[in-house]
C-alpha cells in the first residue's frame, strides 16, 4: 500500500510513517502492533511521536481511518506499464536526431504524471 505525499495528518506525522523503523506496515497483524512499544523500548526510539503513532494504531479504528489513506497497489501488475510509459517519454525527449545545420531546441520538461511517477516510485522503491 502506498500513501499519497500530499496525505496530512492532525496531531503529529502519519503512524506508519512514524512507526516504519521498527517494521510497522498496514500489513501487520493487530495482535503484533500491541507489542510494537517493546521495540520501541528496546531500540530507544520511544519518543512522543512515536508514542502518540503507536497510540493511535492500536485503536482499531483510527487504525483504519490510517489505512483509508492509503492506495492498495499491486506493483507487479502496475511497473510494467510504468515502466512502458517511462521508456517511451524518455525515448522520445533523448531521441536521437540528425543535425540541421543549427542548435537544437532546449530539452522540454517531463509532463507532470511522469515526474509524478518517478517521485512515487523512487520514495517506495522496495
């Protein structure tokens, strides 16, 4: 699951993303999140952001007003287009050309879906 960049949240930083150092992911069963603030503990990360993202996780409903935020995507099926679309915009800005006789224009920049792809892409890179 991937969160938007643009995704805020009141009252602190996003909880998965204030819990990912110690393995925290939608993924994670309830059962195993209530004994996340041991290795918060142990690896001396327990601090009052991380505390209030454990909170909050560990309410089953807040829980799932976090996951809400996030897009279910399965990369495997998705990177190949991606990634078809990412060749093809970068093929036709480099595409080689035969001189003319004169300067070539400026290289124009990437559409905004592409940079947004690429940003997205290279913040979840797995």
């Amino acid at each position: 699951m991937i969160k938007d960049p643009a995704t805020s949240w009141d009252g602190g930083p996003y909880p998965y993303d204030a819990l990912a150092e110690v393995g925290v992911t939608p993924g994670m069963p309830h059962a195993g999140l209530q004994d996340v603030s041991f290795e918060l503990l142990a690896r001396r990360l327990m601090t009052p952001a991380t505390q209030q993202a454990w909170e909050e996780l560990r309410v089953v409903r807040r829980r799932m007003l976090a996951e809400l935020l996030l897009y279910d995507v399965d990369l495997t099926a998705e990177l190949p287009a991606a990634d078809a679309v990412l060749d093809a915009a970068l093929g036709a800005a480099f595409a080689v050309r035969e001189p003319l006789g004169r300067e070539d224009p400026p290289p124009q920049p990437l559409p905004d879906g592409i940079t947004h792809l690429l940003d997205t892409l290279i913040t979840f890179d797995i």
